[in-house]
C-alpha cells in the first residue's frame, strides 16, 4: 500500500514563536480585521460577476454523453443553471498521465444537492474522447454528470486556449443558452477545498510561490515537481489502485512522456 504523505518529512522545519494565548489573539484580532476586508472583497467581486453581461453560445452544440449525442441544453438537465469543468485529457494515455491538477480539482467536487436546491447543474465536459475519459471517471469512482465535449470545442471555447483547463458558467433562457462568465488557470481553485483548508495552517500550501518565514517547507512544486502528483501519478490514483483498480483505460497507445498539466 502506497503512503501518500509529504514525500519529505517535515518534522524537522521551524515553528512559529511561542507565545501567551493573549499575545495570540491580539494578534489573530488584527489578521482578522484584514480577513474579513477580504470577504467583502470577495463579495464585491461576486456582486460584480453577477452583473456581467452574457452572450450567447448554440444550445444545440453537440456533446457526447453514456447514451451518445446530446446537446449543451440537454446538459443543463432542466435546471435554470449550469457549471461545466473542461477537464483537459491526454488521448492514448492510462490514468496515471492524465491531468492531476483536473483530477485535484474534480476530485472534491462530490455532494451536488446543494447546487442542484439552487437551480445549478455540475457537469464536466471533458475535452477527450468520452470512452476513455468515461473510464477514468469510473476508476475515480466520480458520479457527477460526464460528457466529451473533444468535438465542439471550437464553438464552446472560442478564443480560449483549448487543452487548458477551464470553468464556464451559463444560464439558459428557455431553449437559447448564454455564457455568463469563464475562469481558468489558479480561478478554479474555487473547486478547491484542500487548498483553502492548508491555506489556514501554520505551513499552507509549502509550495515556492508562498511568502513564508525563512525555512518553512516548500518543497511542493521545486525542481521540475508537481504540485498535485505524487510518486508518478496524481495524488488521488493511490487510493484507488490500493483498492485494487485497475489504471487500463483501454487505450492502445503506450505513453511515451509523463504529462506536465496543472
């Protein structure tokens, strides 16, 4: 069974001063100042995206779903809403060089109830083929609504760079569907849990882009690593070939390099 701890200890890196609980939290009221300012940025900026304007994309564009052809109104499943994750695939390729940071980000996507009490639908629109990205997600054990949308790229990303992850929102108006607003890149860390949790711990994310103290672990993501692979594969595999699944997509093409996505 493979441990997927830090591949480097850090038992051994610098903690902060010790101090008196008083001293903590006069400080920690004065963080708090400055993080609840942040929150009503992020509301600003939410009242802001909200009053975007929209523009309008083929409801009939074709994706490619378990019962074959449909299209993107099909995908919004009658809701008013819908979120679609363009999960970036490397064709002929086994699990292990697939995207890890599209596996980061999909894997904490999981109870959907609540978008679904708001009128939302999560789908991703992967941007392989749907046989083998169908697989992967049945060796992920993901359940969300999973579609190839590899054919109507040109449409459903135009003038975006395809083969790069990307969050799109729409919204339809009875049968005409509309794109609100997109996102890429560090913008769908908003599917991210983990990151944000580790971002309220003493070593955050120990990656080299963080301003930390002197000696604080940063070991994610230096020389030439990845920040979301472990050991060969993206973090999240390990539990499922420790529960005995298999990484076979079906594919015919033996990989030739390990892929760099993130």
């Amino acid at each position: 069974m493979t441990d997927i701890r830090s591949p480097e200890p850090i038992s051994s890196s610098p903690l902060p001063r010790i101090a008196d609980r008083a001293t903590l939290e006069a400080e920690l009221s004065q963080l708090r100042a400055r993080e609840k300012a942040h929150t009503r940025e992020g509301d600003a900026i939410a009242a802001a995206r909200r009053r975007l304007p929209m523009v309008e994309v083929d409801a009939r564009t074709e994706l490619i779903g378990p019962g074959g052809p449909v299209t993107l109104l099909d995908a919004f499943e009658g809701r008013r809403q819908l979120i679609a994750y363009y999960f970036m695939w490397h064709p002929g390729h086994p699990a292990a060089d697939q995207c890890e940071g599209c596996t980061w980000c999909t894997s904490q996507v999981e109870e959907l109830s609540y978008l679904h009490s708001r009128d939302i639908t999560f789908a991703v629109f992967c941007q392989g083929p749907y046989d083998e990205s169908a697989r992967y997600r049945e060796f992920m054990s993901w359940d969300m609504p999973w579609y190839s949308a590899e054919a109507s790229l040109d449409t459903l990303l135009v003038e975006r760079v395809i083969g790069m992850m990307h969050l799109v929102c729409y919204v339809r108006d009875g049968d005409r569907v509309y794109e609100t607003y997109w996102t890429t890149q560090r913008g769908v860390e908003t599917m991210d849990f983990s990151y944000a949790l580790m971002d309220l711990t003493v070593y955050g994310r120990q990656e080299p882009h963080e301003d930390s103290p002197p000696g604080w672990p940063q070991h994610w993501g230096t020389n030439g690593g990845q920040v979301t692979r472990l050991n060969g594969r993206p973090i999240a595999q390990w539990s499922r070939l420790n529960a005995g699944r298999s990484d076979d997509l079906g594919t015919t093409e033996p990989p030739t390099t390990t892929s760099q996505c993130h």
